[in-house]
C-alpha cells in the first residue's frame, strides 16, 4: 500500500484548519515528546534492563498519548461547541476539564 503524497504545506495543515497554528504546534511537539519516550523503551529493551523499569517506561509513554488524544478530543470537541453555541462556548481550559471528567469515568465503567 503506498501512500498519498504529503498534501501541500504538509499534514499539519490540515490540522490548522481545525486547530489553529498553536495548538498544533502543542499536538507535535507532545508527539515528539512520545516519539523520544518510544526510543528510550526501545533503548532499554535493548540493553537487557529490567521489567519493573520498562513497565514503568511504558506506562509514561502511554499516559503521553493518551494527553495527546485527550487535548485533540478537547479541541474538537471545542470546535464542535463552537460551531453550535457560537463562541459563547467556556475557556478551552472548561472544555478539558469537562473531557478529563467523562474520561476518567468511562475508565471506571469498562
């Protein structure tokens, strides 16, 4: 399967659409953050260290893109709101608190 070429301006384009040219700028490097995270566990797999360490590791690294998820969530679930209410909408901040919440139960009850 070969993919399509990078659109004009890249894949973060898109992205600034919806999210605007900051808040993709936080989505990258949260996901650059990961990517490092991801390397260090493949470091440590490689030099033979303990289980309990990368059990430890993996769990960071996942809680880092499970944040990356919750703040894309959060902005769409903004853009969403914004689009319905008009900008009457709460602060960013009220939006991921909100998500953090529903999140947090939907955790408790699978």
């Amino acid at each position: 399967m070969t993919l399509p070429p990078n659109p004009p301006g890249g894949y973060i384009c898109g992205v600034e659409e919806h999210v605007g040219e900051r808040e993709a700028g936080r989505i990258v490097n949260r996901l650059r953050r990961v990517e490092g995270q991801a390397r260090g566990l493949q470091r440590m797999i490689e030099e033979g260290r303990p289980c309990e360490e990368i059990f430890t590791q993996l769990a960071a690294t996942k809680a880092a893109l499970d944040r990356v998820g919750v703040l894309l969530i959060s902005l769409k679930m903004r853009d969403c709101l914004e689009e319905e209410a008009g900008k009457d909408v709460g602060s960013r901040e009220a939006v991921e608190r909100a998500l953090e919440a529903f999140l947090k139960y939907t955790r408790c009850v699978k």
